[in-house]
C-alpha cells in the first residue's frame, strides 16, 4: 500500500517538475528579449519608393536633478511634399531614454509635432529623421 502511495507521489512530482522547469528552449531569450536594446522609438507611418529623408535633426537636452524633462518641437518638410514616416529614434539603450509622443500632425501632413518627455533624472536624446514625398 505504502509503495504505491510512494510511487503515485514520486511520479506527480516528477510531472510537475517537468511541467515547471524551463526547458533550454524556452530558457534561452530571442534577441529582442535579452535587454540589450531598452530604446523608446517612436516610428509612425511608412516608407515607399520615392521617399527622401527631408529633414534630420538631434534633440538633445541634459537632465535636471529630480526633475521630468520635456521639449515640445514642431518639424516642416518642404512646401507641397507630405510626411510618409516619422522617425524618433531613442539614442538611449539601457533602458533610461524618453519618450516621445505625437501631439499634432504626422504622416499626410507637412509637419509634425512630438512632445519628448524624460524619465525623473535623466535627460533627452533623441535622432528625429522625417520622410516625404510630393
């Protein structure tokens, strides 16, 4: 009676431990997942053939001690061409960069304004790369 009792118990826990131990398969993270790359991008729209980057600029600014910085910047592409694709790319790896958001504009239109608004003590680096198209 005791054997089979003992036998009963051996086996369920060796299902559960085989249920709940990673197998190398799962324990193993895919590139996306491994942290290596923490960025805050921000990319709206897409490309097509005939696009050209018209306009690239770096918006940088340092962080204030305690402090949420934020810059609210509105970018033009050249008269008659409308955005395809915007580009806020976060220069920030590790995870501490800003974020940056859409407040008014974007693809369709001639220009686009983004709001970049860091995380408490740290501050705003970021690459903004607009695409257009006539």
């Amino acid at each position: 009676m005791y054997s089979k009792c003992a036998l009963t118990v051996a086996f369920l826990a060796a299902i559960i431990l085989s249920v709940y131990t990673p197998s190398e398969a799962l324990a193993s993270k895919p590139l996306a997942a491994n942290n290596t790359n923490n960025s805050h991008h921000l990319i709206v729209g897409s490309r097509l053939p005939g696009d050209r980057l018209t306009y690239q600029e770096n918006i940088i600014k340092s962080s204030s001690l305690w402090q949420v910085t934020t810059v609210e910047k509105t970018f033009k592409v050249p008269v008659r061409e409308r955005i395809t694709q915007v580009q806020a790319l976060d220069q920030k790896t590790n995870g501490n960069g800003a974020y940056a958001k859409i407040i008014k504009g974007g693809p369709g239109f001639g220009n686009v304004t983004i709001q970049f608004k860091s995380q408490r003590n740290h501050g705003i680096n970021f690459k903004v790369n607009l695409y257009s198209k006539y």
